[in-house]
C-alpha cells in the first residue's frame, strides 16, 4: 500500500518521494533518530525530517542523477541523496506511512555504526564544501522542492 503511494507521487510530477512514518519507535531506537537527525542539521545537510525512513522512490531521471555520483555506501546513503535532491531543487513529496506494530528488528548496532553515520556525514559536508557534486550526471526537471526547509 504505501508503494502505491509513493508511485502516485511520482506519476503526480515528483522526482522523489520519500515516506515518512506517522509515529516513531520508541526507547532507544526513537532517541537514537533524534540524535542522528540533530547530527545531519548539525552539519548543515538539508533533508527531510524523516530521512532514515526506510521506503523512498525515485523517478528514472532522478536516480540516474543523484545515485550517479552517491558515494556512500551504508545507513547514511539516503541522507546523502536526500541532502543532493534537496541542494539541487528537485520536487520532493513527503509520502505518510504507517509504521506497523510488533516487532522491530533493526541491523543497526548503535556502538559500532554510529561513529560510521557520522564519518559518513562529514565525507557529504565535506563533498558539498568541495563542489564535487555540483554540475554533474543528467539533469532532470528542476522544480520547485516541496521538502526544502522542513
């Protein structure tokens, strides 16, 4: 269902669209969000509010452009093609998602990533800083981006 969605807002003009959970985890998991979203604006990388949700799509245009020239690889690379969406005016539709009950299972190891999110965005600030991902890949449809300053 929430797929179904997300294609919508692509077949509506979107270049990406990205999901954004309706409530968080709670405990440890919902403290470890928040740092990491207070770490992203920390180094100054535009995004959405709910970048580590999991589920997001791209038009063809859109991800030929922005996984063209991703470089990293690891729980940080959609804060990274996010931050790149952001900086290059793509349209952005933040799409609703209903985060299930239950069990959660997450691959994060919170001591040993962490260090690594945050190498990771240093290498993104220091990418920007450097150009190096300005006027590259094919351009798709620049238009005004619905996720910019939220």
């Amino acid at each position: 269902e929430p797929v179904a969605r997300l294609r919508a807002a692509l077949e509506a003009g979107a270049d990406v669209a990205a999901g954004e959970r309706d409530r968080h985890r709670g405990g440890l998991r919902q403290v470890a969000g928040w740092a990491f979203g207070r770490a992203v604006a920390a180094y100054g990388l535009a995004t959405v509010p709910d970048s580590q949700c999991g589920i997001k799509a791209f038009s063809a245009d859109a991800a030929g452009m922005l996984f063209g020239v991703s470089r990293i690889d690891g729980f940080a690379f959609d804060v990274e093609v996010l931050h790149l969406a952001v900086r290059w005016g793509l349209e952005i539709a933040r799409v609703p998602v209903e985060e299930r009950g239950g069990v959660r299972h997450t691959s994060v190891n919170f001591l040993r990533d962490a260090p690594l999110m945050l190498r990771s965005l240093r290498e993104v600030r220091a990418g920007t800083a450097s150009g190096a991902y300005e006027d590259v890949g094919p351009k798709p449809r620049h238009r005004k981006n619905l996720g910019a300053g939220a």
